[in-house]
C-alpha cells in the first residue's frame, strides 16, 4: 500500500457500528479490539464534459466490515492474536479503543499501540485506521456516545481525523447493497464440541469433520435418497424423512440447551473471575 | 469525593504522588470509568510546568486494577510520544511503565515526573525548531543556565509565543533564613515571553517579562514591590540577567538582614511590656503582647511590615475583658492604631518607649470604647 496514500473516507454499515456501540455500552469498563476490513480504490467517474483538471489520485475509501473486541483492555495480550487476524476472512486494517468520560484524543498507550502495529511488518499496516469511543461528562446529555476515526500516517507519525462514514438502507446507499455481509467474529476459544473432536478442524479446513458431522445429524441419509420421495416408495420415505426430522429437531433443541447453560456458565466464571480481580485489587 | 469508592491501589498511588513529589500536583477532578460508577478510576492531574500548570488525564481502569495507567495529554501535544515503540527485534529501553508493579506505591510518582521531564525536552524540541532568528540566539546564550524551562504556545486563536521560566540567583533561599519552615524549596523566576516574528527585525521589541516566586516567599520578600530594570533597546537576555540578579541579590540580602532589626525591636518590647505571649520567630512579622492598666488587661498585637522600620508596625489592641455578646464572643478590638510617634532614624529602644508611652492614654480610650459596645448590646 502507498503510504503516501491519504485515505477519503471510512465507511462502516449501520450494523457493524451499532453492533461496536452495544458493545461498548455494555463492557464494565474500557475495552478495545481489532477491526477487519478493506481498502478500496475508487476511481473517479467524470459525469460532465467539463475538461477540468480533476486529479489523477483515485479515492481511497476504507470499509469497516467486521471487528474483534475482548471484554477487556487486553485484546493485544491474547495469545490466540496471529492465529485470529490470519484466519479472518478480510485483512486486518486497524484497531478500536472505548473508554468511559474520557477526552476524545488519542491516549498515550493508544498511540505507541498505533505506532508499534503499523510498524509490524506481519501486519502490513501502513495506513492504520483507528476507532475512538467514549462517552460524554455529563449524564444526563441526549446522546451517550461520541466517536471519531481517525488515519494513523506512519509517515509523520499522527492521527488524522476522517470522517466516518455509515452505510445505512436508503435510496442514498443503493450502491451499497451487497457490498456488505455484516459480521461480528465469535470470540476464538479452544472449544471442543463433544463428539466432534475438533483438534484436526484448522489443518483439513474442517472438510472430515464436516463429514462426521453429516453422519452424526442425518443419521446416515443420503441426499441421493431423497429421489425416491417420488414414485410408488414415495409414503413410506415421507414417514422416514419425518422421522428423521423429528429427530434432527430433537437434536436441536438439546444443542440450544447446552448452548444457554454453557453461556450461564461462561457468564458466572467471568463474574468469578471479576471478583477475583476485584479481591486481588482489595475492593470487596 | 469520597475516599472510600477509590479502589485502594489507586489511592496509595495517587497519595504518594501528593505528599512525595517536589512540585506542589494537584487533583482537579476524579471520576467513574466504569459502568456502574462504582469506583473512582481516572483523574486530571495538574502538573506545574513552565510557571504554568499543564493537564492530563490519568486513566486507570478500576475493573482491571493489575494494568498500568494510561494518559492523556493535552490537546496542544498531539506529537508528543513520550515512549516511541521500538521496531520488532530492537531492544526497548526501560521506562516507569515497564513490569508495572501495581503493588507498589511510588509507580504512579516515577512514571509522572520521567513523563514531565520528556514533556519538558519535547518542548525544548519545539522550541528550537522556531525558525526565529532572535529566539535562537537567545536560546544559545542561554544553553550554560540550567534549569531553565520553556513551552511553544501555539493554537488556533492565539499568537504563537515562547513562554522560558529562568530561575533566578544560585543561593538557597531556604538555607538563608535561619529556622525556616518552608518545605518546599523557596525560587524567584523570571518569566519571559517572546511573540514569535520569523523574520528577523532590527528594532526586536522587548519581551514580556514578568518576576514570579514561590507563593510562601512573601512572607521574607515582596516581588511586587521589585522594580524590573528596564529593557534597552537591541538588548539580549544574557546582558540582562546578570543585572537583575545582581539587583535582586542585594534586595534579598537586605531582606534577610531586616529580619534581624526586626527581632530587635521585638526584643525592645519586651522591656516595657514583658515577655511576648506569642511571636513569630523565623521571620519577626508579628508579636503579641499582654498588657494592663489597673484592673484593665488587654492584648497588643504588633504587625511588623516588610519595609520595617521605614513603614511603621500596625499595632492592634484587643481586650480581654470586653466580649460581643452576639458574633461567637468575639473579644472587642481596637482599629488599626498608627497615629503614635514614630520615626525610623530612632533606635529600637526609643520606639518601644514611645508606643509604650502612648498606649498608657490611649488604652484608656479602647476601655471607654469598649464599654460603650457593651452598653450598646444591652
């Protein structure tokens, strides 16, 4: 990338934005996180006759597609961090800080953070964006949150401020449509599905355990099968494939029931782990 | 603000930073990061620099009370990087942030004050970096003097000056006076303030200058009473502080040797009016002493000023019989008395005398007055 290369605007879709909001409304405390994207060229499409020197740079435009947060400060510390950047469907293309009642600048810690990412060369980062949120003094204002984007320039070593731009549905974005999938990553754990034994799921890009899991959910019903849904055998294969739905629904719920008492569990452990934190730090 | 809601690591910090730090820090607001705001986790922090103070924030997050505080500077000092990132493979160098023991009460303290001395070369940076031929001059006649501090004002609606605080005089004020109770160290500076030109001019107007002490100082020596020698035309600072300090010097030397005419003349009290009850002994501003005429016993407040014994003492007279009934029982004083003889070619003796002669008719008056503001409560 040109680091000489001052980028337009940044545009992220109504959903990845409020989706970013509601998580920093609802951390305990200050967070940050990455964010995935692209950088696009956007060459310019004179509409009029008019000969007039328009300049030669296309527009760069960036474009916030996903992000990354930990509950924590801590998301630079997480020792799952190449292997969560690297596996991310859209590169890497900067990071997001949220902070309560704080001025709307970037911190010290935030700017060595800026300099040492955009430096890294695993990253390619010459032009790190960066995402700044925080909440207003006062309480009792309208709006809860402020943010701002800015363009971190390796080159002069300062933070540019960009407008952030927010794709929303409307005659106005029209162009946009299909430009986005908004998503939010799930956190990378070291989860293991029970069954599943999914240690081989990284290597193989999970085609074998796409196969066991075929196996386990259709109970050995092959697809080619669903042929003889016409003709004479067609009633005693609705009877079958009724069955087999029953059961694969059965399956379902029980998953949804594991799915919400592991995520009760998850959520006492990190209360646990907050009271620990808070008995280390001699507050009760 | 309730001291109990800030997590006690934070506390021990921030305390120690108060009590220990040879600049007078101050705490000008403490908030909540957290959701619930519970715990008061971040803070302004105002750090003198400069004869100024300058603001930053100081973030701790209360949830996660193990991490190191972050900062925020203020708006004008976006390019200041006190701990530029080293590249992948080179060796960092060590500052107050690393292996950030939370633990330990001085951190807090050792990362400020390694910050203020970065902030104080990133400003000298700036400064040199002025392309004003007059500024650089000045800056390298300068360079021998130590200590000097300097800050690059510069923003949107205000003229781009060079604010230098020059401290003044080599000798320890502090140990000057005899019995001092300062616990800061006592310093004069010189504020100068220079608009920045960029092109060079002939006929430089002169700089704002300005002389600044520490607030307690007062009570040895007024700088307001200190007449600046006046800036000549084409004049540079390294002819001019030689001057001023040479003034200054001897002012403050006078001043010191008037501490002692002062305690004489305390001392001279004591023989018409007895043993002072209270007087103050670093300085001989103030004595007081008890006195009576028949059965009539009141106190005599002497107020010696600095210009003493050019300017007379302030004498106050306060019963101790006499009380307002209303207004807490207040002891019934007397105004300002400054009317008796005076003249400073007399010597101590002879003063003490005449106030003494003087207070015999005029302590009559303060009774009759003070018997008529009691008559008056009735």
């Amino acid at each position: 990338m040109d680091d000489l290369s001052s980028l337009h605007k940044i545009q992220i879709s109504g959903p990845t934005l409020a989706s970013l909001l509601h998580r920093f409304s609802s951390a305990p405390a200050d967070f940050d996180g990455l964010l995935f994207g692209r950088i696009s060229h956007l060459t310019p499409s004179p509409l009029s006759d008019d000969p007039s020197p328009s300049d030669d740079h296309p527009t760069l435009i960036a474009t916030v597609t996903s992000f990354f947060s930990s509950p924590s400060p801590t998301t630079f510390h997480s020792p799952s961090l190449h292997h969560l950047i690297s596996s991310s469907p859209d590169p890497l293309i900067g990071w997001f800080s949220g902070r309560r009642k704080t001025p709307l600048r970037p911190s010290m810690r935030e700017s060595s953070l800026t300099l040492s990412l955009s430096s890294d060369p695993t990253f390619n980062l010459t032009n790190c964006l960066f995402i700044l949120l925080t909440t207003p003094f006062q309480d009792q204002l309208i709006h809860t949150h402020e943010y701002k984007a800015f363009q971190f320039r390796s080159s002069t070593g300062l933070f540019e401020p960009k407008t952030l731009d927010v794709v929303n549905l409307g005659p106005a974005f029209r162009g946009h449509y299909g430009s986005f999938t908004p998503n939010s990553r799930f956190p990378d754990l070291p989860f293991e599905v029970k069954g599943l034994g999914s240690e081989s799921m990284v290597e193989d890009e999970g085609k074998v355990e796409s196969d066991k899991f075929g196996l386990v959910c259709d109970e050995g019903f092959n697809v080619g099968r669903l042929k003889s849904l016409m003709g004479s055998e067609a009633a005693g294969y609705t009877a079958e494939l009724e069955e087999l739905y029953g059961n694969m629904i059965k399956k379902m719920n029980g998953l949804a029931r594991v799915v919400e008492q592991s995520s009760a569990r998850l959520l006492e452990q990190e209360k646990h782990n907050m009271k620990l934190r808070c008995k280390v730090a001699g507050i009760e | 603000m309730a001291v109990d809601s800030i997590p006690p690591i934070i506390l021990t910090q921030l305390n120690y930073l108060l009590t220990h730090s040879p600049y007078s820090i101050k705490v000008e607001q403490m908030w909540s990061g957290s959701k619930n705001h519970a715990y008061l986790d971040r803070f302004t922090l105002l750090i003198p620099f400069c004869l100024d103070y300058i603001k930053w924030d100081v973030i701790y997050n209360a949830q996660f009370p193990l991490l190191p505080p972050d900062v925020i500077f203020g708006p004008e000092d976006e390019t200041f990087r006190p701990f530029p990132a080293g590249r992948e493979g080179e060796i960092k160098a060590k500052n107050s942030l690393s292996d950030w023991n939370c633990k330990d009460p001085t951190r807090l303290l050792l990362l400020i004050h390694e910050l203020r001395s970065l902030y104080m070369a990133y400003q000298k940076k700036r400064v040199g970096e002025v392309d004003d031929e007059r500024l650089k001059f000045e800056i390298n006649t300068m360079y021998s003097r130590e200590g000097i501090e300097m800050y690059m004002s510069s923003g949107v609606d205000k003229p781009e000056e060079v604010k230098f605080a020059v401290p003044l005089l080599e000798m320890d004020l502090n140990k000057m006076v005899a019995g001092s109770t300062w616990r800061h160290q006592q310093k004069i500076y010189l504020q100068v303030i220079y608009p920045v030109s960029r092109k060079y001019l002939a006929m430089a107007s002169a700089p704002r200058l300005k002389l600044i002490s520490s607030p307690e100082l007062k009570a040895l020596f007024s700088i307001d009473e200190f007449r600046l020698p006046s800036w000549l035309e084409g004049m540079c600072m390294a002819e001019y502080l030689p001057t001023l300090e040479e003034m200054l010097e001897s002012q403050i030397r006078d001043a010191v040797s008037s501490i002692e005419v002062r305690r004489k003349f305390i001392t001279a009290l004591a023989i018409p009016f007895g043993r002072p009850l209270e007087a103050d002994p670093v300085f001989c501003r103030k004595a007081t002493f008890l006195a009576c005429s028949g059965v009539f016993t009141f106190l005599v407040h002497f107020t010696l000023p600095l210009q003493f014994p050019r300017q007379q003492p302030a004498v106050v007279l306060q019963s101790s019989q006499h009380f307002h009934s209303h207004s807490g029982n207040a002891p019934i004083k007397s105004a300002i008395l400054q009317d008796y003889p005076w003249s400073p070619r007399w010597d101590v003796s002879q003063m003490a005398e005449r106030i003494s002669d003087y207070l015999v008719d005029e302590c009559l008056n303060f009774k009759k007055h003070c018997n008529e503001v009691l008559v008056q409560q009735r």
